[in-house]
C-alpha cells in the first residue's frame, strides 16, 4: 500500500503565483518519491487582514457567522490556484473545500473544534492518482454552517487530515527551517533540533516558540501523528521531526531554554482570606478571555486574615485586566494592585526532567549563583519556569544553557525584546 | 401571506464597502414595504478579473472544475458583506452559497445550466424573518461539484430563485434606470420602456441591448416571473417592468428600433447546389463556436448549377471564420469569398406586430424612400431586420422612429459605432 504524505503550506508560502509554483514544485518533488500526497494550504499572504478590514468598515461587531464565511473564501482561492499549477505541471489534482471533504466541526464560529472528517472522497481521489489540495483553516457543521478554526487552523486541519487519513508523516512548510527556539541573540552556538517530543514542543510553544500553535501539536500527539517542520525554501534541510518521547533515539534531561519577555505580573494585595475570592478573580477575567499563566497565592496572613494573589498575563492584556480589576476590587474588598512589567519567564524544558531528580535545585541554584532574584516559579511534569527580572534574563538563559550542557542541538527561545545589559 | 422579492445587484453596485452599504439601503426599503426579500449578489467590481489574472499566471489553460472553484469565492465574499452591512443596520440577515441553498446544475464547468433549486433552507429563514443574501453566478452538482453558470449568470440565478418561490417579482438593480435601448446619439427623446414584453425583450437584447443576458429574460419567459430593471442609485424611477406580453396593458405594433453596427457579412460564392453543402459550411463554423446570424441562399443558378451562399458574423470572430473557410473552400469546391464589415442591421421590435398586417411593407417602403439599399433581410413573429450600409443606418433608425410614432416611449437601441455622417 502507497503512502500517504499530508503537507501543509502557510499564508507566506502562497503569497503570490509565484510562491504558489514553488509550492507545487515540493509537492510534485514528494509525489515522485511514491507518495500519495495531500495538500492544505492556508489564504494567500494578506487575504485575511484584507477580508477583516472589509468586514470592520461594514460593521463594528460583524457576526461570527458571516466572519466565517468571509474568511474560508480566502483558502478558497489559493486550493484552486495550486491545483491548477499542479495541473499546468502535467499531474492530475483536484481541489476540495471542507464542505467537499465533510470536515465535520462543532458548531462554534471563528474558533471551532475539529469532530471528524470524511475519509471516503479523499480516498477515492487518491486512489485515482490524484493530487488532493484541500483548504486549511475551515470547517462546516452536520447543517451545512461553514465555520473556522481559529488560531493555529490550518496547521490543525493538517494535522487532523493525517490522522483521518491513517497518513506516515505531516509535513509543516514555513519560512523557518525547523524548530528554532534558539535566539542568536541570547545562545549563537545554539541551532535546530532535529527530533523533539510533543510534551517538549507544547512546552516550548507555550513559552514561545512560534513555529506551530500548540493545538496542532496537541492533535498530533492525541493521534500519534508524526509531524516535521521544515522550510518550502530549503529541501535539503530535513526540518525538526516531532514524534512521541518513546519513538526519540535518545534525549537529554533538558532539551531547550527558553525566555519569554512578554507578560506583565499583576499583585492583588490584602485580598480576605475566604473561599470564592480567587475563583470570583479568575473567572472575571476569563469571561473577558484574559489568559491568565502562572499564578501564586501566598500563605494567608494571621493577623489581617488577607493574602496576595500574584499571577501573570499577556502583557497586550494589561489594561482590559486592570480594567477587570479595578470594577471588581470593592466587590472582594482588596487592597492595592501592582503591576510589574519588567519581567521575564525563563524556563527549561525537556522530557528527561520526569525521571531525572534534581534538575529542578540544578536551576535554582544556578540562577542563586548569578544572584537573579527568582519572583515566582511554576513547574509541570517537563518544563520548570520562573519568573525574573526582565534585565536579568539573558544572563540566565545563557547560564542554563551552560549548566544543562546544551551546546549545539539544544535551544533557547525568547519572545519579545531582550533588554540591553 | 407575505410577498417575496428577489433582487439582485451586480458587480459594480457591490464594488467596495461605501456601495454595499447602499445596497443595504435598498435591500431595506423593500424589507420596510412588508416583503420577505431575498436578495442576489455578484463577486464585487473586479475581482472576477483579478482571479483570471492569477490563474492565467499559474496555467495557459487552466481546467474548468479548478477554475469555478476559484471565481466562486467571487461571490462568498460580497454575500457574506452584505449580510454584515444589513446586520450593522439591526437586520436579521444571514449569506448562502449556492452550495448551502442547494442551486442544483449541470456537471458542465463555466457555463452549467440550473436544474433546481431546493427552497426548504430559504422557506425557513425567510419565515423566521430572516433576509437572505445569495451567492449568483454560481451552482453545484449532485456530486457536490461547484459550477458557474457562465454569461448573464447572477440575473440568471435571480430569476431561477424568484421562480422556485414563486416570488412576487425579481427586480435587477444595475447602473442604468432602465431598459435604455435610445441611443441619445440618434434619437435625442427617445426614452426608457415603462413596460416591454419578455419577447420583446429578447429580440432586443439579441439586437444588441446590453442591460439583460437572454438567458436570463428566456427564464423568466419560461416561468412567468415579472423582471424589474433600475437603478441602484435613483430609488424614485421604477425603471422598465419586463413581463408576459397577456399582462401588459397595452402596446404598440412596434416597441423599439436596434441599429447593431458590430456585424460582419460574408458572401461564399458559387457554391455547387448539392446536397449538404450548408450543413457543411455551418457545422464548421458551429464548431468553433462562431454565432451566425442572418442567413441568405440565393435561389441555384440554372447554367453553373451553383448558388451563393450570404451570412452576418459578430465582426469580432472575423478571421476565425476567414480561417474555417479558408481550409473549407476546397473540400466544398466553393467560389470566391467576400467579406464586408461596413455594414449595420436595423431592426424593428414588437409584439403588436403579430397581429397587425403590413409593418414590413412600411419598414420597406421608408428605407426605400431614403434611398437605403437593402441588403438582407431576416424576420422573426416580433421583430424585422434589414441589412444596410453601415453609412445609412442612422438615417433609417431616424425614419423607422418617425414612421412608427415612437416619439417619447420609444427605443432606438445602437449597439457599436456609427459613422458620421
């Protein structure tokens, strides 16, 4: 039995006619290795920004639903686009939308969940020889309701089109050329790893690595689907493979440092120790989608009977939470809310931290030597955070990277702006 | 039970967002009259041809199925920004592609031909007071395959809606007020058609009106569905109502006068009276999808046994044609071929014709009395043309309009140049 490859191309990758050619080229080089190959690709270059300013001027609040109509008009043209220069290359390809296909969503606009995908039109196509592009990003419910996917959808669509598909590999086309958490800034002797489990790359994605939104990861690994990133640009790189931990030849206890430069922490001081303040807190700012990362609640004073509850944001959300916070500080009876934005996570990640001890006082103890004051700490089963002042990051990143012996094939990713030190 | 309008707008009424909002006034006023309205939209001003751009970019001849999945997302833009703009005004609206109706056609790509059009999904949206906004231009197979329905489709997916609901009336809203066959430039108080009959219509559109594709009014011949033409702009005239010619309330013999100047005539000479010889001449040039037009063979001459053989051509498909009969000319042991393309057919319209004896003769006898030269003549039950030099056609459309007292409510429709004279 053949193959099946899915590759997924992105926005930039399809920009123009151009890029589109290109693309087909990777595609058709993937077809001659004996594949069946599976295409998705995402709108062309700046459809969507261009859709979106439309709908603004039309409307304050356009509804969901015709945003999402609007929007899946954008994979729309670039599926028929590829197919057409697969065609002008003498191969046969056919394109689908997700209403062609059956990629069953739930009914949920502009952020809906992918509930199963029909098999048997695909199959067929492939079976005929065909090329198979179909549109990223985009669902429709069992009523024919088109819907999206939201942040990270088309690499989503991809991925749940190779698990469908019982697929060897889905291939991630970008501009980079793997995972490349590494900041030549911070680490120049750092460069891309060649394997990384699912745990390590949600990790690193949720502490910054921008190369695949964490949805996608997440699918991949409930599936069991092996996923490479790589550049349409440069072939001969073999990308990052991102596999379960039990298929990786060897890893080490901590495979990536990473820094994140872009929250702000936020203290509400002398809240009264009673139950139902911090979820009264929490769930006020979920409703205004605020995602709130580390959080900290100290020891309950004796005397005033209050405690503080720290917690860090994006810090884009810094005025929609104070905003939060200051409507709901008479109601919870706090006190004084400081805000610190000159902060930075620093964290390890890897997937031989879970029966390795000590790499945890390891990095303490690093960071004590350095005297980098550590404000809070958060850990999961293989990644270890913690939060530092933003002017005493580099330092700690480069120190990490030394104490955890990452020289060349371990990473440090930061976001946002290293402060100059 | 309520009324249901269809209207439909074109590509340059939904041009950009400032012209879709006065869309959304017009599509308004009729919901504000106590209509269920659903309303039909093209792909905005240019896109159509920016997306033909592209895929000629990607392939010299891209292949139909990809190239209907690409201009139908033409569509899937403007509709679901109209359904915005009419929401923004506190409209319950909601956007359908013709995959989501159920505008069933052909599995022919660019020119499909519409079967049915399922109106359960309309029904209910219309009787929850919804206003619907339609994709035109655009159908789907059985098989879920997306088609286009080719030239004049948006009027055309307008009045196959306005015939499945058996609407009250199906008004297309264009940039001119009306069915404005006058050209100014020949008959200064000429002015538009209150009312015209579909057949009317039809041989007029054939002589050369651009308002309305035939297929189209043909439609609404077929089920009887009253067509509005006006003007998106000017809300106060009603512009021309085309309908049954039982339901108009009166009329004259002669409705209209059409000057189409963009023919050519052709003259295949000694032609040996044999069998087959047309059918050969005229299924050649069939399939290259040249339109003929008027047709003349002369009586066979009694000495050489050949006969000549005359016709019109759009002027455009000239050498195409020359190149048919050129290989031709052998094989059916033809003559010389002539060629003049400085001519122009004037035409007479109008359904009172059928019953009233002796409009020819007049039309005859005033080109006579100028002195006009008479090339060929064809007629049909509503219409008479003439085939006359291109130099005096502006001369007999000026008579024909005084001789069949047309001065204010009639119609002399140029299609083409004239010459100065």
């Amino acid at each position: 039995m053949r193959k099946i490859i899915v590759q997924k191309f992105g926005g930039t990758s399809v920009a123009d006619t151009d890029k589109i050619k290109n693309v087909a080229k990777v595609v058709i080089k993937e077809k001659q290795n004996g594949n069946d190959v599976v295409v998705v690709v995402s709108a062309m270059g700046h459809t969507t920004d261009h859709l979106v300013k439309m709908a603004k001027a039309l409307s304050p609040n356009p509804s969901g639903r015709e945003m999402d109509m609007l929007l899946s008009t954008g994979e729309g043209v670039s599926i028929a686009l590829l197919a057409m220069a697969l065609q002008a290359e003498g191969y046969d390809a056919v394109s689908f939308n997700a209403m062609q296909v059956g990629i069953l969503t739930e009914n949920i606009h502009s952020k809906a969940r992918i509930i199963d995908i029909k098999t048997d039109k695909l199959r067929k196509n492939l079976d005929e020889g065909k090329i198979i592009v179909v549109a990223g990003f985009q669902g429709v419910t069992e009523d024919g309701e088109i819907t999206t996917l939201g942040r990270g959808g088309s690499d989503t669509s991809a991925v749940a089109l190779a698990a469908a598909l019982n697929a060897e590999r889905c291939d991630i086309y970008t501009d980079v050329e793997g995972v490349y958490t590494t900041d030549p800034r911070v680490v120049p002797n750092a460069s891309k790893l060649d394997e990384v489990s699912y745990e390590e790359m949600l990790e690193l994605a949720h502490a910054g690595a921008n190369v695949l939104h964490p949805r996608s990861v997440e699918t991949a690994k409930q599936f069991a689907v092996p996923l490479r990133v790589r550049s349409s640009f440069k072939l001969d790189n073999l990308g990052t493979l991102i596999l379960g931990v039990e298929k990786m030849e060897l890893y080490k206890p901590v495979a990536g440092v990473a820094a994140d430069l872009t929250q702000a922490r936020i203290v509400v001081c002398d809240v009264p120790d009673t139950p139902g303040v911090a979820a009264n807190l929490f769930s006020a700012l979920a409703k205004e989608n605020i995602s709130v990362d580390m959080i900290i609640q100290s020891y309950a004073r004796k005397i005033s009977n209050t405690n503080d509850i720290a917690f860090t944001i994006d810090a884009n959300d810094l005025s929609k939470t104070l905003a939060v916070l200051e409507k709901l500080k008479d109601k919870i009876n706090a006190g004084d809310i400081k805000v610190d934005d000159e902060i930075a996570k620093v964290s390890i990640v890897g997937a031989g931290m879970i029966d390795r001890p000590g790499i945890a006082s390891t990095m303490f103890e690093t960071l004590a030597k350095l005297g980098v004051n550590i404000r809070m700490i958060s850990t999961s089963e293989i990644k270890i955070s913690c939060l530092v002042d933003k002017i005493d990051a580099q330092k700690s990143v480069k120190a990490l990277h030394t104490v955890f012996d990452l020289e060349c094939d371990v990473v440090a990713d930061v976001k946002g702006d290293l402060p100059d030190v």
